[in-house]
C-alpha cells in the first residue's frame, strides 16, 4: 500500500487591536486569499492607469482629427461666403433684370402710344393730290410703269379734266400724240401734265391761277384717252401712290 499523503492547508490571522479598550478581532484566511487581497491595489493601480492611457490616447486621436479636420472646415467657411456673395449677386441681378423689364415694357408702351398718335408721314403730303377726272363713265385705260409713265383715262363727253391742285397754267401746247397738252406749276416745285389723245376744248392760257377742282377742258369725244402726269424735280411720280397717300 502507497502511503497516504497529508495536505496541509495554510491560514493567515490578523489581528485587529482596538485602541479604544474595545475586543480585539482576529480574521483568519487562506494564503490565497491574501495574496489575492494584498494585490488588489496593484491591479487598481494598474487599472487606472491603463484606463487614463485610453483616455489619454483617445484625446490625442481627437484632437489629431480635430487637426485634420480644421482646413476642411476653413474651406467650408470660405464656400459658405462665396455662396452667399453669390446670393447676394444673384438677387441683385434678378432686381436689375425686373427694372430693365419694367423699363422696356414702359419704353415698349410709349412708342407704342407715340406710333399711334403720330400719323404714318406721307412722303407727298405737299404733292397735288386730287383725281385730275370728274364725271361719269371714267376708267383706267392703264396705270403708271417704266414703259409708259402715265396714268391713263378713259374719258366721256359728260366728263371734264380738273386741276389736281392749285397752281399756275405754264404750258398749253400740243405735239403729234397729244392734241392737247397742259402743264400747271404747283409749290414746292411740283409739275401736272394733262394730255389727251383726241381734241378737247380748253380757255385756258400761260400764267392763268387755277385752283385745285378747277376745269381745265371738256372732252368732246367719247372713250378719250387722257393721260396724266406728276413731276417732281424733273423726275416723274406715280400719280397713283400720291393720290393713295392722301387718301
């Protein structure tokens, strides 16, 4: 038979003396025990210092990105400035382009007004501007064009040719087309020539006054054809566009 083996247990006694003339107290324990209490300031120690180290690293962690951070949050100021100088740009801009609107509309609306209460100017508003023909059965024999710059009349005996406007008689004469010919100078250095084909009958003479309406002669053969001019600073006019102007 193995012999047995004894184990033997170790106890620690403290001994607590009152200073006070109270009992003493004695609290017994095992080596384990106080071992594991004689290093419990040790390991609070050692704790506390390892839980400042994590504070501490933590701190120096933050405030590196605090550091890294702080060129991003200049940009951003300076982005939010920018943004509100452009802002401010834009709203004046949008004020400037509502007075211009308004500005134009306003302009818009005055020549609108000026257009309406100025006449369109007539080019010949001092040209004699009458019809040169009174009487029934009257009718274009053709109008004014570069090959023949007259206009044309179909004339009855009923009918008689007038003055298109005051003026003075200048020319009462006749060649091989025409049989009569009359000129009448007028102000501002307009010319009237009333020619007919046929024979007609005329009491006029050089430097008679005549007023615009006034007979110049009758016609005294039916389907006459009379022709009818306007010059102007020795050009000639449409007699058409001057008789429409007037309206």
């Amino acid at each position: 038979m193995k012999p047995q083996r004894h184990t033997r247990k170790e106890f620690i006694s403290i001994l607590i003396v009152s200073n006070t003339g109270g009992k003493n107290k004695e609290i017994q324990m095992s080596r384990l025990k106080f071992n594991v209490l004689r290093n419990v300031p040790f390991l609070f120690v050692v704790m506390v210092l390892l839980f400042g180290g994590v504070i501490f690293l933590g701190q120096r962690k933050m405030a590196s990105l605090r550091g890294e951070l702080e060129p991003y949050k200049q940009q951003i100021a300076q982005l939010e400035t920018k943004q509100e100088g452009l802002n401010a740009e834009n709203t004046r801009l949008a004020d400037e382009n509502a007075q211009l609107k308004q500005q134009m509309e306003a302009e818009t609306g005055t020549a609108a007004e000026t257009t309406q209460e100025q006449p369109e100017e007539n080019p010949y508003e001092d040209a004699p501007d009458g019809y040169p023909y009174t009487g029934a059965g009257g009718s274009f024999a053709s109008e004014y064009s570069e090959e023949q710059p007259y206009m044309s009349i179909y004339t009855h005996t009923d009918g008689e040719v007038i003055a298109a406007g005051d003026g003075t008689v200048i020319s009462v004469s006749s060649n091989d087309t025409y049989p009569l010919i009359v000129e009448i100078q007028h102000e501002n250095d307009y010319i009237t020539r009333y020619a007919s084909r046929e024979a007609a009958q005329t009491q006029l003479q050089e430097n008679t006054q005549v007023k615009k309406g006034d007979s110049l002669f009758a016609i005294t053969v039916d389907n006459t054809q009379f022709d009818y001019q306007i010059i102007f600073e020795d050009k000639l006019i449409d007699p058409l566009m001057v008789i429409e102007a007037k309206g």
